[in-house]
C-alpha cells in the first residue's frame, strides 16, 4: 500500500512537482500516467526516499517514507527508469548482491534466483557478465535484482520503454503475476496503449499535478471522450506532449 | 553494530574491481615499479664505486713520458692503454671517457725540471665519468707531489715548504651515505602504493558508479548510506594494504638478491624490519582510499575522477620526494599529520632509530580520525540529491 499526499517539490526555480496525492492499493496495478516532465519520475523518487520533498507526506505500508526513507525501503521493490548495472558482474552477481543488502543469504536466496532466472528467461545467460546485454536483457536482471526480497510493494518507473515485443511481454506477465500475489504495483508511463493494457486505476499527472484518478471508464466518463487517447488529451491540456 | 552490509558492498567492489584490467595493470606497475626503482639506483652507484676504483687510462704519446707511464702502471686498479689518434673527438663522440695526453716536449721539460705538460681531455657534462676522471687527476697530483718531493731534496730542501696547506678530503656523500639516501626512497614508494593500488576501485566505485547510472538502484536498498561508503572504502583499503605490503616485500626481495654490503651499507631490509615499516606507514592504506573515495565522489565520469587522483598521488609523494633531496627535518609538528608523520617514522627508523610503540600508535589514531572525518563527509555526499541524478 502507498499513500502520497500533497507531495511538493522544486529543484532550483523549477518546480517539478506542484501537488501530488494518490494511493496505489495492494493486488492493483496502478499506473502513473504522463507526458515527460510531469513529474513522474521525481514522484516515484520521494516514494523510494532518494528524494527529499519540500512538504507533502508519503506512506508505504504504514511507514513514513520521508522520516523513515530505510523502513519504507524495506517494503519496496524498485526499477529505477536507468538500469544501472555493473558491465563486469554477471546477472547471478547482480541478484546476489542486492540479495544479500536485503538480508537475503544461502539456500533461500538460492532458490529464488533460481525462480527468477526462470520467470524472467536469464537461465541461458545466468553466468555471462551482462557487458554486452541487450537493452531487454538488462531490464530483465535489474527486474529481478529488484523484486529478489519479494517486496509488498514494487514501484517501476517506465519498464517497457525501449524494449521489443518478447521483453514487453515479460514484463507484463511479471506485473500481472504480483498483482495476482495481491502485491501493489505502480508503474509509470508515458504510453497509453500500455497503461490501459494493464492498469486497474490510472493516475494522470500533468505539469507536476494529479489532474485525473480513477478506472479507465471513469476517466472516459469525467472527459466525456470515447478515446482513452482524446480523454487524456484533454486531461494533460493542449501543453501537454501526450504520446 | 552490525557491519554486514558494509562487508556485502565490500566484496562485490573487490570483485568487481578485480575483473577491471586497468585496475589489475595499475596495481601490477605501482607494485613493481618502486622496488625496481630502487634496485636500479643501487646497481647504479655500485656500478659507479666499481668504475672508479679500476680505471683504464687511454693515453696518447706513452713514448713521450716513459716514467709517468710506468709510475701510472704501479697505481692499484690502472691500466694503462693506448689512446685513440684523435682524443678530443674520441671523447666527445664517447668512445673513451677521457684521454691522458703526454705532449712531445715533457721528456725535455721534466728532464730540465721544469713543469712537464700533460692534457686531460674530458667532458664535465657526463656525469658517471666524472668519479673516474677525478681519480685520474688525484694520480696527476700525486705523482707531481712526489716528483716535486724529490726534486726539492735533492736540492737540500724540506719538501714540506713547498706545501702551505695540509688538506683532507672527507667526503661525507660516501657511498653508504648516498645508500642511505636510496633507501629514502623506499617509504616513497610503498606511500605511492598505497595511493595508487586502491584508486581504481575508490573511483570506480563512486564517480564510476555515478557515471554507469548505478548509484539510484543500489541506494534504494535499506542499508544505511555510511554502510556503502565503509564498504567501498574498505575495498579499496584492502586493495591498498596488499599493494603496500606487496611493494614492501618486492623491495626486500630485491634488495636481498643485490650485494649492499660492497656499498658499506649496514641497514638491512629482513622480516622485523618489513614489518615494523608496514606498521608504521599502513595507516597511509586506510587515509588515502578515505580521501580518494570522497573526492572522487564529486567527479561525474570514471576519467574525471582519475584526474583528481594524479594530483592526490603526487601530492601524498611530493614529502617523500623532497626528502630525497632535503632530508625531512624531523620538526615536532611533522608528527601528528597524517602522511608526514608516517614520513617521519619511517625516515627516522631507515635512519637507524626506532620510534616509540606510543609514536606509531599516535599516527595511527590521527590517521584513523582522518579516515572517519572523510567517510562521514563522503557519506554526506551520498545524500545529495545532485551527486545521486546529476550528471
């Protein structure tokens, strides 16, 4: 369960994020969408307590994410919108080591990697330092590099973007399999087509503000458009660069 | 205080660091180069006390000066051979390093007791002649000393009139004394060590980390940020203390296999000896990782880093090096520093002293309260939201 309210935030003069408030419920896939610069990215940032807000209060499962940023980590399972992986450690390296900062060690770790490598297609390349890894290959190892502690909650910023269709699809089937774990997913994205592809609630943020919540059917409802594409549209305003 | 996160990062900089091939030639030359380094000045100047205790004296015109010659032959350690046609070109194009010239009239000139000429050509820009030249010029004097001796006598005259002053020549640059100050090299380059064979894995650990974008993933882990800035200090400390006992024991090895006794040099680098330097200068080990984990920290990209760490190196060598030249005055406030109190003792016991236990205990504490003050300012920097995004 995350809860976010009144999230406030400026680096400099800009002021990336205005007013955010959402929750994202466990066994929901909530997707945060919006154009680029909307502040998606620096929403999911203070969840996963790397960004400090200016005010605004953050809970993820009943942790204060911003007094207590290393509790509410616990909780968390995140793939940043970079990868970030070390080219000379091979995917069976990567999993270990945030494995054993999470506490996780021995046999237990063992078996979940094995179900991760499985889950996530790595068995054939477990052993080869990604270095040379395709951008899908790498999203998968850092999905599961994040998800190793079977985290209550997994925050997951744009983890298609880029990737081809087989790796798309992996992705997916993870999401749908945590929600079906009754885990609370949020995503962000900034493509339609994969928000309504897997979303039960859609949180539209524009110019660092949530302007709609609520089902697919709701936010054609409030537009009266019969487009997901034209509500959001309308939604993000004519600023807005909606993909 | 449970440190097994810091020990988690720590291995994994280790092996990451250790698949770096730039790391493992950085560590293999910084290791090798100082103990080489030294061998090399000691064959040097072992090289050059040989040269000049046995001469070969080219000389143009024997048949000119039949005595001197014959005189010269008796000298311990000269030879006397023929001297090439054209000497000063011979000297200058260094196919002889100098050439003793009998000129045509010295026969009728020493006969008449009168100053007989002789040349000697050489070149005062070669420096590793210079020794040998000089022993051929004492030979000079000398037998013009005793020629002159004679002559006086033989006049019913005290040889003694003729010398108004009775010099000694005491060198104090003896061949131990400028063995000694070899051996200052040796705290230089295990101090170099230290610095330079845990700077791959400080840097590629922070502005590398930076630089791969792989900072945000591993912060989002639940481990306190002092314990992944301990842990990849810690690999870097290790990496440094390998290095520096590495360079140590090369340097031992080395020195064993070269004969410094013919140098007159007494000290000699054994176990106890190893050891006691690693004591006091390992403190060095856990600074310099300290410093270079913070200050790369700053730099964006691995190559921007490595810039800072060049001039951290030569800094943390620079005492080291004008002690070769100035011996380090061993001023009080030297002491508590890190890096010239480590200096210091090292200096003092090659000079044959040995420092007290409390003396390199106290170097010690200031170094460690120089590592925790840059730990906690690197881990301050990892709360920046700018070192953490900016790029």
């Amino acid at each position: 369960m995350i809860r976010t309210q009144n999230l406030k935030k400026h680096f400099g003069s800009v002021l990336a994020v205005q007013d955010v408030s959402f929750s994202a419920a466990d066994g929901t896939v909530t997707g945060l969408l919006g154009p680029n610069g909307a502040g998606k990215t620096t929403s999911l940032r203070m969840i996963y307590g790397l960004v400090k807000p200016d005010s605004g209060k953050i809970e993820v499962d009943g942790h204060d994410a911003v007094a207590n940023p290393l509790a509410a980590q616990a909780c968390l399972g995140v793939l940043p919108d970079q990868s970030g992986l070390y080219p000379r450690l091979t995917p069976r390296e990567h999993i270990r080591y945030f494995a054993n900062l999470q506490g996780i060690t021995g046999d237990e770790l063992e078996r979940r990697m094995q179900t991760w490598l499985d889950l996530l297609d790595l068995k054939a390349m477990a052993d080869r330092r990604v270095g040379g890894f395709s951008h899908g290959e790498r999203t998968k190892v850092a999905m599961a590099r994040a998800l190793i502690h079977n985290p209550q909650n997994v925050v997951l910023d744009e983890p298609t973007n880029g990737l081809d269709v087989v790796s798309t699809r992996t992705v997916r089937e993870v999401i749908r399999r945590l929600k079906g774990e009754n885990r609370c997913v949020l995503f962000s994205s900034h493509v339609m087509q994969e928000v309504s592809a897997l979303c039960d609630r859609i949180v539209v943020i524009a110019r660092g503000r949530v302007v709609a919540e609520g089902t697919a059917e709701e936010l054609l409802a409030t537009t009266g458009k019969t487009s997901l594409e034209d509500a959001f549209v309308t939604l993000v305003g004519p600023q807005g660069e909606a993909a | 205080m449970n440190l097994s996160r810091m020990i988690v990062v720590a291995r994994k900089e280790l092996t990451d660091g250790l698949r770096d091939k730039r790391a493992i030639y950085t560590i293999l030359f910084s290791t090798l180069f100082g103990p080489l380094f030294v061998a090399f000045m000691f064959n040097q100047l072992a090289g050059n006390e040989r040269a000049a205790q046995e001469i070969k004296v080219p000389v143009v015109g024997k048949t000119n000066g039949p005595i001197l010659v014959n005189w010269l032959e008796q000298q311990p350690g000269v030879e006397v051979v023929d001297g090439p046609a054209h000497p000063e070109a011979a000297v200058r194009d260094r196919s002889v390093d100098f050439v003793l010239v009998i000129e045509k009239e010295f026969a009728e000139k020493f006969r008449d007791s009168r100053p007989a000429p002789v040349q000697v050509v050489s070149d005062s820009t070669r420096q590793l002649t210079g020794a040998k030249v000089k022993r051929l010029q004492t030979l000079l004097r000398r037998f013009s000393g005793e020629i002159g001796g004679l002559r006086l006598m033989a006049r019913g005259v005290s040889p003694m009139i003729a010398s108004a002053l009775k010099v000694e020549d005491i060198e104090v640059a003896s061949a131990a004394q400028r063995a000694a100050t070899i051996f200052n090299f040796i705290p230089l380059f295990v101090i170099a060590a230290a610095f330079s064979t845990g700077m791959q894995i400080a840097t590629d650990a922070t502005a590398g980390e930076r630089e791969r974008l792989s900072l945000e993933p591993l912060l989002i882990n639940p481990v306190p940020r002092w314990q992944l800035v301990g842990g990849k200090w810690l690999a870097a400390a290790i990496a440094a203390l390998v290095g520096m006992a590495a360079t140590l024991a090369i340097t031992a090895y080395v020195l064993s296999r070269l004969s410094l006794e013919d140098l007159g040099v007494r000290f000699h680098l054994g176990l106890p000896e190893c050891l006691f330097l690693f004591a006091a200068l390992s403190p060095m080990a856990l600074v310099a990782p300290a410093l270079q984990v913070y200050l790369a920290c700053f730099a964006k990209t691995f190559k921007e880093a490595q810039s800072y760490m060049a001039y951290l190196l030569l800094g943390a060598m620079m005492p080291g090096l004008l002690a070769t030249f100035y011996p380090i005055a061993d001023k009080a406030w030297m002491r508590p520093l890190p890096l010239l109190g480590q200096y210091v003792l090292a200096t003092e016991f090659l000079g044959g002293k040995t420092p007290s236990a409390l003396a390199l205990i106290a170097a010690a504490v200031v170094a460690l309260l120089v590592v925790a003050l840059f730990l906690w300012l690197a881990t301050r920097l990892f709360y920046s939201e700018k070192i953490i995004f900016g790029r």
